[in-house]
C-alpha cells in the first residue's frame, strides 16, 4: 500500500482509490504549521519508512528549535493535522487527487 493510500484510510476511514501522489504531496504542504506537514510526511512514509509516533516526535522541533517532542505531543499535532486534512474546505483537493 502506498503513502498517500494509508494516509486515505486515517483521513476518511474508506478503501482508497488510486491516488495521485503529487497531487496528496500539495494537499499535505497546504496545512498551516510545518510541524504538521512535516509530522504526516514521516509518519505516512512519504520521504522513506514509515515511522512510529515515537519517531516522529523525536524528529519534530520545539519551541524553543531543538529536535525532540514527546510521543503525546507528536499524536497531538498528527490528530490534529488528519482534522484539517479532513475539513470540507479540501474535499474538492482530494477529489482532483484521484486518478
């Protein structure tokens, strides 16, 4: 199964279709916070495996521009970034990014 194919599942819980990777890439890179982008990029293997939250946590910067957050940080952000990746406002996004 493919990046964008798993992150489909998580964002709306369906089978996935085809899906055009450039397509999900730009979807992804239009969330607001990079941590957000950054953390669906690590977590869904978009650049290489596909990682645990733990990892990803590790990889995203603190406030303060040091490497290192919790494992409950990292779920935070990746919830919150599938709730803005799942707002009506990108529907249509997700629609073009069919095949």
């Amino acid at each position: 199964m493919t990046p964008e194919q798993t992150l489909w599942i998580e964002v709306f819980r369906g089978e996935p279709p085809a899906l055009d990777r450039e397509k999900v890439l730009a979807i992804v890179d239009g969330l607001r916070d990079p941590r957000e982008r950054t953390a669906v990029r690590l977590r869904y293997g978009f650049e290489g495996e596909p990682l645990s939250v733990g990892e990803v946590g590790r990889r995203l910067p603190r406030a303060d521009g040091s490497l290192g957050l919790s494992r409950q940080s990292a779920q935070v952000i990746l919830a919150r970034a599938l709730r803005h990746l799942r707002h009506p406002s990108r529907r249509r996004a997700w629609q073009e990014a069919r095949k």
